[in-house]
C-alpha cells in the first residue's frame, strides 16, 4: 500500500515538472529569436501613444523588436519615409493612403490603431470670425499634402461654402504657426498641438473640422516587403495589441507617459483624450470613407487616376492573427 | 480513534465538501449564465447596427419617413441593449463608451442630412453630398459594428474562458474528491486491514496449537476490543486445553497398560500351555493307571485335577484367543457378511441341529474388515444365542441396515433365549465374567469380551438390548471406513 501511495507521489510529481517545463518552455521560447532591428516612423502627437508605450514598457522587446522610432511633423512625410525606405514601419491618415494608392504607390495597410477627431479649424476672433460661414473671403491656412485639406473642405461644404469661397494658403504646420502670428491668415486648420502655439490665444476661436467624421490612424508598410516579413508583422502588431490593452487597463499612465514620451504638456494630453480611440482594426468604413476622400480628391483635382478598389491596399493577415475580431474588411 | 467515528468524521466532511463543490458549480453556472445574456446582447446590437448601416444607406437615396422611423426605432433599440451591457474590464468598457459615442454621432449626422434634405428636397441630384454625407454615416455605423463585434468578441472569450473554468473546476473537483477518497480509503483501509492482519494471526496460530500468543492490542477503536475479547477467550481454552492434554495422557497411558496387559496375558498363556498340558497329560495318566486302584478319595481327588487341568488349558485357551483377538489384517480388506454368516452356520450346525434352532438372516453386505476376526466375533455371539437359550427352541433372526448419518453399518443377532437382568448388563462384556452358573452354562466367560475387542478394534461398537424371559438383540457396528485400533492388542 505504502508503494502505490509513494508511485501515486511520484506520478503527481512528474506531470507538475512537466507542466512546469512546459510553462518555461512557452515562456522562454519567444524570447530565444534573435532581436530584429526596425525603424518605425510616427507622429509626433497622441495618436502615436501605443507605439510610445509598447517601446516604454518593453512590448516590443518581448516580441524581438528593437524598435527606433523616426519623428514626423505629417503623416505625409511619415509615407514618404515609408517609400523612399527610410522607415520600415509608418503612421499616417487614411487621406495620406487615399493619395498613396491613387498614385499607386507600394504601400499597404496592417492595421488602423487609432482614430481621432482632432482636427480643428481655429481663427482669429477679432478678425470677425464668430462662425465658420464668415470664413468667406477669408486666407485659410492648411497644410493641403495632409487630411485637414479635407476636413476644411467638408466643414466649408456643410456650412454651405465651398473651397472656392476662401483663400486657402498652403504651408507646413510651422509655416502656417508663423503666417498667423504674424497676422498674414485669420484662420488655420490643424491639430490642437499647432493651435496652441497660436498667437495671442485669448484672441482664438476653435470649430470641430470633422463634423463627427472620425480619421483613421493607420500604420503602413511597404507592399513588396509584406511577403518576406508576415511573421514580423504580426509580432509588431502583437506589441502594439499589449500596448493598447495596457491603455485600456491604465488609462492614467498610459497618459502620464505618452506625455512624458513626447514631451508634452499633461493638459494637452487631457484636451486630445476624448477625440482619440485607441484600438487596431480594419473595419468597412475605412474602405467607405477613402472612397468618399479620393472621389473627393479628383474633384478637386488632386490626383487624376482612376480610382482603385481599396481592400487590394489592404494586408489583413498579420492583424487577423493577433486580433481576427477586429478585422470586418469584406475582401 | 473508533472506526464508526471516523467514517462519521468522512460522510461529515465529505458532505461539506459536496456542499461546496455545489455552491462552486452553482457560481460558475451563473457566470455561464450571465455571459450567455451579454452574448445575447451584443448579438443583437450588432444585428442592429449592420440594419442601421442599411437603413441609412436607404433613407439617403430615397428620404422615405418609414426608413427614418425605422432608424429611429433601431438607434433606440441599440441604446437599450447598450445600457443593459455589463462591462467586466475597461477595455469592454472602453468598447462600450465607443459605441454610444458612435451612436450619438451617427444621430447628430442624421439630424444634420434631415435638416439639409428639408431645405435641399431635390438632394439626389447632389451626389457628391450623398458621398460624403454616405461616408459619414457609414464611419459611425461601421466603427460602431467593430466596436461591438469586439465587444461580442470579448464576452464570447469570456464565455469560452468561463466554460474552460467549469471545465477545469468540474476537473478539479473531481481529482480532489477522488484524491480525497484515495486517502481516506488508503488511511482507514490501511488501519482495518492491519488491524485485520493482527486479527488473522490470532486465530492462526491458536490453530496451529500455540495459545500463547496474544493479539497485541493499542487504541481503543473495534478492533483493540475484538483483539482483547480474543486474547480473553485464548486464556480461556489455555485451561480447557491443559485438562484436554491430561486427559489425553492418561488414555494414552491406559492404553499403554491394556496393551502391556494383551501382551502379558498373550505371554503368559502361550508359556502356560506346555507345564499345564504336562499336568493334564500326567494326570490322565495317572487317573487311567491307578483309578479304582487307590480308596474313593484319591480318585475323587486325581479326578478333580484332571477336570481343574482340563478347565485350565480352556481357560488359557481362550485368554490366548482374546489376547490375539485384537490383531487384524492390515489393510482391511472387502468381507461378505453373507460368506461369513454361512461359514459360522456350517461351523456351529451341530449345535444348531441337536438344539433345533432356526437361524434367520436378511441381505448382509461386503464390509471393510478382517475377514477371520469377524467370523470369530459372528461365531461367539450365535454360540450365545443357542447356548443361552429359553425352554423354546432357539430362533435367531441375523441383520444389517446401513447408518448414514455415522457413516457406518450396524449388525445385530436377535434371539429369543432367557435374556438378561439390567443390573448384569455392565458385567456383560467383561473377560472371565460369568453370569450364571458353570455348571449349567459351561465357559470360560471369554466369548463377548472378544466380541467386544474384535469390534473395537475395527473402530466399532457393541451394546445389547434384552428383556429378562423375552430374548436380547446384540448390536455391533463397523464403519464404512474402518480405522479402528490398528493391532493394538
């Protein structure tokens, strides 16, 4: 009776080491490739907070990435670096991948991992600006490469004007920061960030430039490399998964340090939280709303191409794996 | 610890546990419960959100008031579900907030393409408005699906991890309750049957004749009283035992002295036989040479030695026949009573015809037995029964039946003749003893004493049933398997 008792010992005994090996096995076993060196190039404002944050707390480690990160004004630039190779990975709005694809250019989506309302259109009060109707023979900055050409454009149309009603001034953020303040446009289209820097800010009135239309944040890669990098891929966009769960679950750090990252002000971050959605997808409206922004570019003449059936700019695979139920593209 | 306390202790602690197994079951199927409710949910808002997708589509194209009223209708049904949903982390939450912030701004667009439709009737003209306005929505409705796709996705996770839990509680449960009875059997069991091993030796060895050993008794469960009620009982027999042995001693030493005895008379009337026969031959001679010689006296006196002679050599005769009486053939061999029975009718039919007598017989079977020894003892007990005989001519009825239940045969010789007093009945069978006088029944008082020693020696019995004036029936049994009293003497 004693043997059976000592074998039953011995058997409970092997299967927890087993488990245990097992366990180790599995944990370990991610870390044992060898790390592979990338550069991501992102934005520099909230919109780039999971990137930030799979860095700080190590996701990107876990998954063998040694992730460098490149700063961008525009998710324009951000494609360009993409294109010209200077960036493996690159955030940018669904407007820049609208242009990218009409121009055919060998870029693919992975994943939308925000989408944001932020864009604003802020003008000088004194000017005579209380509504946007007054916008009428106004100079309108707008960095026109980026999605607050279209924003501008949209707001204009719902509040009966068109872009032929105003003069729209074109420049970069900086360029634009400088004309206003030195009072050679009344009025400016960007991100919270920029309108900040507006001088004097007690003379600023600000309008939502979405009209509850939210942009996508997406991240790209280049097409030709997709084939030879799938299992990168779904490691970048498995960080990037813990990097947006560790939002969710720590709301209040996760602030504190896409702040702390950027060096931006807590008040700032505070400001852009609500008109920011964290989260990877790859949902319908994304394909809807790029159709509505490129018909809408070769109304104004843009770009001239046909326009091309989005889902083909689409690499669903690699956030199907990490995230299938949040993948609702119709392919 | 007593045995019936400890399987109470058991059924106490396994009910508890059982009852604790339930409430955990019961939990997790509330859970289950509780998540197949949220799917449910999501489900539906999900459908509806899809409709919604459809519908605005629908109203854009065609501005028809029953497509705004089913919108409407949906948007509230949608809102309804919402607030029922119950988030379990921030990031179903999150999901949540999403989608009621995707609903508001999906009605926030409708309220605003109603107010343009209102004031712009002729809007399908304006394709470029339709495509914007198309996009809008669709963001809204869309990101709304995704969001409570994610959402169903979640709470499915949930329900899947739930059912996993349940599976793996149920798994759980069942290892422990099995674990919990291995141990309990193993302990208790492992103490009832040592307990049980102790037991066994007792018994054992008291079978094997060793009553001093006692079961070793500790605790104070069923097992320590049984042992110590045991261990009373051994020192009990211990007592009975020892007068047992005595017993058995003085037997064994009184069949020592009747076997030193058989040898003895065996001895002395072997050496007898010659001086006595001298004596008798010389005083026939003497009695043949001087009678009528002598005065009256001395022939009276010559005569009574020759008669004394003459009863000597018969009486050491037969102490020679009773002495060998006890010696039989070894093994036993197959005997036919009938054979038997015949050969003492031959042996004794001048007797039986110069007396009349009329023998009878039944069936009498082949028996395991000394073939000489019981031709013998048949011989002396149907001599007796003519020899003792009534006024009557003799009638002697000879018998046998079979005695299962002993697992032996009885025999009996039943005559008719003067029977026998009750009081004279213990003397029957003893050597030399005669019952009445020798000179109306001549003998040496030796016949049913061989009788008796040829039946015992075949492992039998010998007893008689008489009536005074009536006749006696002499009953002697032998076993079907005789042992007997191998050449005891």
């Amino acid at each position: 009776m004693a043997l059976h008792f000592d074998a039953i010992i011995r058997i409970f005994s092997a299967a927890a080491l087993l488990a245990v090996l097992g366990a180790c096995n599995g944990a370990c076993s991610q870390n044992n490739s060898k790390a592979v060196s990338i550069r991501v190039g992102i934005l520099k404002d909230i919109t780039a907070g999971p990137e930030l944050i799979a860095a700080a707390q190590g996701y990107f480690t876990a998954a063998g990435l040694n992730v460098t990160f490149e700063h961008y004004e525009t998710g324009s630039q951000a494609s360009e670096a993409l294109i010209a190779g200077k960036v493996d990975i690159a955030g940018m709005a669904e407007f820049i991948m609208v242009r990218n694809a009409l121009r055919n250019e060998p870029v693919s989506i992975i994943a939308s991992d925000s989408k944001y309302e932020g864009v604003l259109l802020a003008a000088r009060k004194s000017s005579g600006i209380d509504n946007v109707t007054r916008l009428k023979g106004q100079r309108v900055g707008v960095n026109m490469a980026t999605e607050n050409y279209f924003y501008l454009s949209r707001l204009l149309e719902r509040n009966n004007l068109s872009l032929e009603d105003i003069t729209t001034v074109n420049g970069t953020h900086s360029q634009l920061i400088e004309l206003y303040n030195r009072g050679e446009i009344n009025a400016v289209v960007f991100t919270r960030l920029y309108v900040d820097q507006l001088m004097p800010q007690s003379d600023i009135l600000t309008w939502a430039a979405h009209g509850n239309q939210s942009g996508y944040r997406l991240v790209a890669v280049r097409s030709d490399r997709i084939a030879a990098n799938q299992e990168l891929i779904k490691r970048y966009l498995g960080a990037i998964y813990a990097a947006e769960n560790y939002i969710f679950n720590r709301q209040a750090d996760a602030k504190l340090l896409i702040a702390k990252e950027h060096g931006f002000d807590p008040g700032y971050i505070e400001s852009e939280w609500p008109l920011t959605r964290f989260g990877l997808s790859l949902d319908m409206a994304l394909i809807a709303i790029m159709n509505d922004q490129a018909h809408w570019m070769n109304e104004k003449s843009m770009e001239a191409a046909p326009i091309p059936d989005f889902a083909m700019f689409f690499y669903v695979d690699g956030l199907r794996a990490v995230k299938p139920e949040a993948v609702t593209i119709i392919r | 610890m007593r045995v019936r306390t400890r399987y109470y202790i058991s059924t106490l602690i396994g009910t508890l546990m059982v009852i604790v197994a339930v409430g955990i079951v019961i939990y997790w199927n509330d859970q289950a419960m509780h998540v197949q409710e949220q799917l449910h949910l999501t489900e539906n808002i999900q459908q509806d959100a899809q409709e919604i997708a459809y519908l605005s589509n629908a109203y854009l194209l065609f501005q028809f008031p029953t497509q705004l009223e089913l919108l409407q209708s949906k948007t509230a049904a949608i809102s309804d579900n919402l607030s029922s949903v119950k988030a379990d982390s921030p990031y179903e939450q999150n999901l949540i907030d999403n989608a009621i912030s995707n609903q508001e701004k999906f009605l926030a667009i409708l309220a605003e393409i109603q107010s343009y439709v209102a004031a712009n009737p002729s809007v399908e003209n304006n394709l470029a408005y339709i495509r914007n306005s198309w996009s809008r929505m669709q963001g809204q409705s869309q990101a709304m699906v995704t969001d409570i796709i994610q959402l169903h996705f979640s709470v499915h996770r949930k329900s899947d991890e739930i059912r996993q839990i349940n599976n793996n509680v149920m798994l759980a449960l069942f290892l422990f309750f099995g674990i919990l009875i291995m141990i309990n059997a193993f302990f208790i069991n492992r103490r009832i049957l040592r307990s049980i091993a102790n037991l066994k030796k007792g018994p054992e060895a008291v079978g094997s004749g060793n009553l001093d050993y006692i079961i070793p008794v500790t605790g104070k469960d069923e097992f320590t009283e049984l042992g110590r009620e045991f261990n009373k009982m051994t020192e009990n027999l211990k007592s009975v035992t020892v007068s047992t042995a005595e017993l058995h001693a003085a037997n064994q030493k009184l069949a020592e002295a009747d076997r030193q005895l058989s040898m003895f008379a065996n001895a002395a009337s072997h050496d007898l036989r010659e001086p006595l026969r001298m004596v008798a031959s010389f005083s026939q001679l003497l009695e043949k040479k001087y009678k009528g010689k002598l005065d009256e006296d001395a022939d009276k006196y010559i005569n009574l030695i020759v008669g004394n002679a003459e009863r000597m050599q018969s009486l050491i005769d037969d102490l020679l026949a009773y002495s060998r009486s006890g010696f039989h053939v070894e093994p036993f061999e197959e005997v036919s009573m009938e054979t038997v029975f015949r050969e003492v009718c031959e042996r004794l039919k001048d007797e039986i015809a110069g007396t009349g007598t009329i023998i009878t017989h039944d069936f009498l079977p082949i028996i395991r037995a000394d073939a000489v020894l019981m031709l013998r003892a048949l011989q002396h007990l149907l001599d007796n029964s003519i020899k003792f005989r009534s006024k009557e001519p003799p009638r002697i009825h000879v018998s046998a039946r079979e005695d299962e239940r002993n697992l032996e045969w009885v025999f009996s010789v039943k005559d008719n003749g003067i029977g026998i007093e009750p009081k004279q009945l213990p003397h029957l069978f003893v050597l030399f003893k005669q019952l009445y006088p020798r000179e109306k029944y001549p003998g040496t008082g030796t016949g049913l004493a061989i009788v008796k020693k040829i039946i015992e020696s075949h492992g039998g019995r010998v007893y008689v049933e008489s009536e005074p004036g009536k006749g006696s029936t002499f009953f002697f049994t032998v076993p079907f398997k005789p042992g007997g009293k191998a050449n005891a003497g």
